[in-house]
C-alpha cells in the first residue's frame, strides 16, 4: 500500500503557507477601506485551519524522505488541492460568481497560465488583484522546485538529464530539497524586487508595480487592468520582456549568476537557443509587419518583440490585439507558444531543451537512413543523452500533442467555434494565457465560454502544467497497486 | 558515384507507358467530336518520345538491380518527373491555364490528393476530364508498388516491419518485382471493374462510372461535376463508400483474398482497428448531428458515414459543405485526415499501423516510469517490432507534424486566412483533397490561391505522398557523396 502520511503531511504544511500568503490581500482591503477584507479572512482560517489538520493527522509518517511514488501523488495533489482553497476568496468575495469561474481563475492563477473569466479588472477590489498575483507568484515558485527535485527523480520528460547537476538527491527527495528550496526562494526574491523596482520607478504605483512583477517572474499573465501592457506603451514593456526572459532561462544558471558565475549561463546551449528562437519569430513579426502591412515604427519593434516573448515565455501579457495582424504572425505565435521557455523556469510549454534533442534525434535518425551504421549517439552539452532520455523527451512531445488535440475536440464538443477551440486548447495545455475567437471578449476573458468548456480547460491547465506524465500516472490501476 | 542509368531508365519506361496512357483521353475526345484531340496526340508524342530516348541513353546501365540510394532517387524522380509530362495536356489543351495551375493539377493526379484548380467541371471536355482520372489510378497503383516494394527496403516509416511478409527482396530491387506488381495490377484491375460495374449499374453514364472506379479505387477523390457525389445523393454513396474502405486495405490482404484465403484479412489487427476507428468516427458525427444539430435521417448516416470515409481514406469525394457541421465535425475530419488508411494500400497520410505502434509505444513507456524494469518490448500481430522499426515510425511522426506546421506557416505568409492556411497544409501533406476557408470556392476548388501557395503545395503532396522521408534524404550532402 502506498503510505500517504508525508503527501499529506507536505500538502498540510502548503496549505497552511497558501492561508498565511491572504493576509496579504486582507491588508491590501484593509488599506483601501474598500469593506472587502472579511472574504480573505474567512479564507485564511478555513485554509489554515485544513492545513494544520492534514498536517497532524499525517505527522505521524514522516521523516524518511519520499519515494518516487509519493512523489508523484504529491506533484499532482499539489496542483489539484490547492487551487481549491485558493479559489476560497473568489467565491467568499464574489459570491455572484460561478463556483466554476471561481475555480478556473484559482487554476489559471497557481498554474500561472492567465487566462482570466473576470471582465472589469479595473473596477475590482485590490484584494482580489493581489490575490491573483500572488497565486501566479506561489505557482511559478512552486513549478521550479518541481522542475529541480521532483521532476529528474521521476524521470519525466527527459529532465533525468538534469539530475546530476548541482544536487545529487540519490533517488530520494527532501534530505537536500530544503537547502536548495531556500537558495532558490532566494533567487526567485530579488528577480521580483528588481523587476518590481523598475515598474515602479518608471512610473506604475506600488501596487500595479507589485501584481505585475508577482506575475511577470512567474511567467504569469495576470494584470490589474482589462488592457493589460496597453497601459504601459513604453518602456514599462521593456522592462517586462526583459523580466519574462530572465524568468524563463534555467535557474540554475541564475543562481550560479548570483552566486558571481556568469559563464555557465553565457555558454548553456538552450539559452542561447532560446534567445536565437526569440529573435528569429520577433524579426518573422516585424518584417512581416514592416512589409507586407506597411507598419514600421518603435511601436512596431517593442510591441512585436513584447508580445513574441510574452507568448513564447508563456507569459500572455498582452498589447494590442495580435489575431488582427494577419494569418502569419497567428501561426507563429502559436509556434512559439508551443516550444516555450527553458528547462526548470517558471516557463511552460514542451521547453527549448526538449526541441533540442528532437531535432538532433531526427538529425542522427536521417543519417542513419542510408547507412549500414546502426550505432548512432545523440549528444548535447558535451554528454551523451541516454536513451532513457531521448524515449522520456519523445514521450512527452507524443503526450503535448494528443492531449492537444483531444481537449480541442472536447472543446469543440461544447459548441465553442474552432478557433476559440483550438486556441483554447493551446492557451490551457500550454498555459499561456490568450485566446482568440468568436467566443472571447474584447478583453481577452472568456467568461462566455461554456460551463464544461471552463472544467475542461482546468484539467488541461494542470496536467500541461505537470507536463502531463506526472497526472496521468495516478491513472494506472498499476500505480496504486504496485 | 551514384550511377543513375537505372533509374533513368526505369522513369524512361514509366514515361512511355504514361504517354501510351494519353491515348484513352485522345480516344475519348476523338467519339465525343469535341475537336480536343490534337492536345493528347501531342503530349503522347512529347512523352512517349523523351521517355524512349531517356530509357534509351540509359539503357547500358541496366540488369543488376536497384541499391537503395537508387531506390530512393527512383521513387522521388518519379513522383517529380512523371507529373511534369502529366501536365502536357492541361497545357496544350487549355493554353488560358496558367502553368502553375497545370502542374498543380497534375501533382495532384499522380499523389492522388484530388485538390482542384479547375471550376465548371461539368463544361469541360471529356478528354480533360478522364485524363484527370487516369492521372490518379496510375499515381494509385504507382503508390502501392512503392509501398510493398521500396519503402521496406529504404526503411522508411517503418515500413521494413512488413518486408519479409510474403516478398523476400534480399535487399536489391527489381528481381522479383515485375512478378509482385504483375500480380498487384490484377487486383488492382478486378477493384476497378467491380466499382466501375457497380457505379455503371447504379444509373451513371459508362463515363462517369469508369472516372470515378478510376479515382476511387486511387483513393484520388477528383470528379466529372463541381458537384461531386452530391450528383449521387443514394446508392452510388453507399458503393464509393465500399469501394474507398476497399482502396485503403492492405493490399496484400486483398492478394491473398484473391487466392482463396479471406482469413490474412479478417485477422489483420490493421485491418479491425482500421474498420473501428471509422465506426467510431461516423458515430461521433452522425451523434453530433443527431444531438446537437436535430438532424437524423437516412441522409444524416449515409451522408456521415460517406464524408468519414471519404476524409479518412484519404479519397475526398464530397457530398455537402461538411465545414458547415460546426466545428466539432471540423476536428474529427482533421484528426482522422491525420490518421489516414492502412499501409501499403492507396490511401495516404501517416496510416493506422504507425499509430498503433506509437500507442503500443506510449503504453509501454508509461508502465516503465514507476517501475525499475527498463527494457520494453512492442509486439504487433505476434512479432516483436525492433527498435529500428519504433525508430523509424516514430521519425515518420515528428516529420509529418513538422512538415505540417512548416507548410502552415509558409502559406500563411502567402497571405491565405489562417483555416486556408492550416486545412491547406493538412490536405496537401496528408493527400486528402479537400480544403475549407475564405479563399476556397463554393465547389471546393482553390484556383484563388496565390500562385506561391500553389507551388508550396505542389511539393507538400509530393513529400506527404513519398512519406517525406524519401524526399528529404535527397537533400543531404552525404547522399550524393557516399
Ligand atoms: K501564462
Ligand atoms: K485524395
């Protein structure tokens, strides 16, 4: 039998974490006497107070580290429990919203993916605000602990490479998980204060610059306004692309940054591969922007550079409506939103890493065609990659597309347009943020989208989120049994 | 070097016997005393006349076979050159057509895509109008020999899987193959005459019914009528329908039925998975039109169960404006286009087989994740498949995609709206026929289509038709070197 106790036990301590983080948004109401703040003191004790309770009840268990099964059941009951209580101030504070809506935006939030079913951003209390930020915020801190820990012990993705690389956790996770947690949470503190420091200097009040950096290092989306960076047409969203790259680059290689070595950031092939990337879709933008739509101004530059970043870091901040620019720029964006950020960042999508070994893969297979050779070794970053990896990375990309196409048919199924449902689709796999289509507001909400529509994309944005392997392993009778 | 006498001679003869084939369209024009004759007398004097000299300049080099860098540069030189002759007459009969329109007609002839450029099929002269048939039942029957003689040897796809199945080439091509492919056109004769008896008894003229016995047992979908099977809104629907599931059957099975052995073909589990994920398909829609849509008659089946079929085998005979159904009928056309017929039979795009491999694949690598055992063995229809065969379908996937996405892009940029663009691409790389969007005709033609576009999917149906694999081989430096 598979022993939950520390599951539980970790899930508890989380929870009580999650209640703590509303005082924030209590205060927040408090200091604008907007009469708001009981909703998330109601959450904080219900939260807390379910928090110490599984906590206890499972103290009992703990104290020999996880093994790779409880591994993943906490992966996945992280994302799936604690978006429930972090739905707690929506419903409380909004009590005319949906119990789906509720949900939706708390999922939105801790998977940081950003798409929103509230309209009138402008006119809601700052609570609320906060507490989306702050959602995005746990959530993108929480997915690089995954990446660095939980994901190379689990052998997802590929990301088994990655394990040697720094900490050594032999098989079993948490002895070290503590050390490494803080020195990241460290990191992941002063990316914020500068990205908040920049915002607020240029000009956005303490609280916009507050809910915009929570959300810009988390890779997030969510904004205080319905325009989002429209607000801001000037070097506001500089300072973000700069923040959404920085968030999306391996953390690793930032913390060795701080800790005074730049080089193995300036020589690590993915980044490299991922600025390329993001130069490479910009300029396809801008000069299809420059020549076949006649537009070529500073306008044109930072607005096509921002929203290629913003979508290819899997941010969905937005300016402007890009669906109007034409078919072209559509598709590469929706190219872009595919490959996504670099390994263990708060970055989503398949990952420039995992596009890598593809192409070296189909590079060697090629070769290989005409050949009598059947030995062929794929290397990356002066390694070999096992062929665990390679099966691992090619899994994965198989897994990314089928549960594309099956959640853009179960969209399409509840009547929403194909546009809407294949973007639907891709904004909740992949979580990034906007959609498009007849369905979506003005305002790239899309609170009109059908009930089932809204649980479907839910479950989309979690298991895109755990890079889907860690969500359907719980399916197999095998797991519980064995 | 690559001594290229036998391939030049081989494509020497394949050229005389398409320039003897230009004699039915001569003849047809000729009873019919529309005075369009002299356009095939002269392609057949062209064609037959470069096809001698060719075969003749190369006719020193023959007698020891094919190697497989021969094979490969066969079956692209093929599928490039034979299509150029096969444009003649749509050059010399209608001088207003422009040439990318004539070659693009004629591509998708010899693939036997069945996307259009000519609208008012029903003025046009009868000569036309058989060649456009004879065009797709040769591409048809060319396909099939490529799929049981070359793809098993070139190790394409993983199509080596059934390379010992009844053939034993020992690695070089040609010494039996005049055997296999006398045996082939037998079957492949007696399934034209039986749709050609059935459509002919069914009340169409002895004309229509032998252009469409030609183009549905090729899979290929062209038409005497912008109408298509619309014209035949009964029994003729039910037949094509027989008739196309027939087409996309493994060919050998057909083989051995023919000599008295149905059990190979009940058995084949390509086969039974084949026939279910078309039941499934049909259900989906006709549900879907049932449920949501209100409509259920024998019309809704027949006409459901028609367009299935017709979509999944690759055919693309129409009956209706499917992309009317609303979406969800949208993206079950577009996930079965993706899956396509069974191997080595007419029908196109990535094939059951191959997705039964990749599930087999998927099934064993998640059993792996939470297990310490790591070797995993695929088995299908008795045998193991060995890893070179899991590596090769797996390749086969990732081209496919890429070229899709690649394809979608690049007409994107042409300046075709984003459904024209993506159901463009996904016609033209999966050989199925018909596409949907703002630039597409009320009969389905696309002679709006920039002529860049046009090019663009000219080589998309030659690459998705050849498996892309044999295409892109041609590009390597190492191939012309080695
Ligand atoms: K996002
Ligand atoms: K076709």
């Amino acid at each position: 039998m598979l022993d939950l106790r520390p599951v539980g036990y970790v899930i508890g301590l989380l929870l009580g974490a999650l209640g703590l983080a509303m005082l924030g948004p209590l205060v927040a109401d408090l200091a604008a006497g907007n009469g708001h703040w009981p909703a998330f003191a109601e959450s904080a004790v219900i939260t807390i107070l379910c928090g110490a309770l599984i906590a206890l009840a499972s103290s009992n268990g703990v104290g020999q580290g996880l093994t790779i099964r409880q591994s993943f059941l906490l992966t996945s009951g992280t994302w799936i429990i604690l978006p429930l209580f972090g739905a707690l101030p929506f419903m409380l504070g909004r009590p005319d919203l949906p119990l789906v809506d509720a949900f939706f935006e708390s999922v939105s939030g801790v998977t940081t993916t950003g798409t929103t079913v509230l309209t009138g951003l402008d006119t809601l209390p700052a609570g609320i605000l906060l507490w989306r930020g702050i959602l995005q915020w746990l959530g993108g801190l929480g997915i690089i602990i995954v990446a660095l820990l939980f994901l190379p012990v689990m052998r997802v993705g590929g990301m088994q490479f990655f394990q040697a690389e720094g900490f050594d956790t032999q098989g079993k996770i948490l002895p070290r998980a503590l050390d490494i947690s803080w020195a990241l949470l460290n990191v992941y503190l002063m990316l914020t204060g500068a990205i908040f420091a920049a915002y607020w200097v240029l000009g956005m009040t303490a609280f916009e610059a507050a809910v915009h950096a929570f959300t810009t290092v988390a890779t997030g989306g969510f904004s205080t306004t319905d325009a989002s960076f429209a607000a801001w047409p000037g070097p506001e969203q500089y300072v973000a692309t700069i923040g959404m790259i920085l968030s999306s680059l391996p953390f690793v290689r930032l913390m060795q940054l701080t800790a005074g070595q730049p080089m193995p950031l300036v020589r690590d092939s993915q980044v490299r591969a991922y600025i390329l990337w993001i130069a490479i879709a910009a300029a396809l933008v801008i000069g299809y922007r420059a020549l076949v739509l006649g537009e070529l101004s500073e306008d044109t530059f930072r607005n096509s550079l921002f929203n290629v970043v913003s979508i290819m870091s899997g941010t969905g901040f937005g300016d402007g409506d890009i669906s109007a620019w034409g078919a072209f720029p559509l598709v590469v964006f929706f190219c872009v939103g595919a490959i996504g950020g670099c390994t263990s960042s708060t970055g989503c999508s398949i990952k420039v890493f995992r596009y890598q070994i593809l192409f070296r893969a189909i590079a060697a297979q090629i070769k290989r065609l005409h050949s009598s050779h059947r030995v062929v070794s794929i290397r990356y970053e002066g390694r070999t990659v096992g062929e665990g990896v390679l099966d691992s990375v090619i899994l994965l990309f198989t897994l990314f597309i089928l549960s594309l196409g099956l959640l853009t048919v179960a969209l399409s199924l509840t009547g929403l347009s194909y546009l809407s449902a294949i973007t639907g689709a891709w904004t909740a796999i992949f979580n990034i943020g906007p959609a498009f289509g007849a369905e979506v507001d003005a305002t790239g909400a899309i609170p009109d989208f059908p009930e089932t529509a809204k649980w479907l994309m839910s479950a989309g944005m979690i298991a895109g989120r755990l890079e889907i392997i860690a969500v359907i392993v719980l399916f197999l009778p095998r797991f519980w049994r064995g």
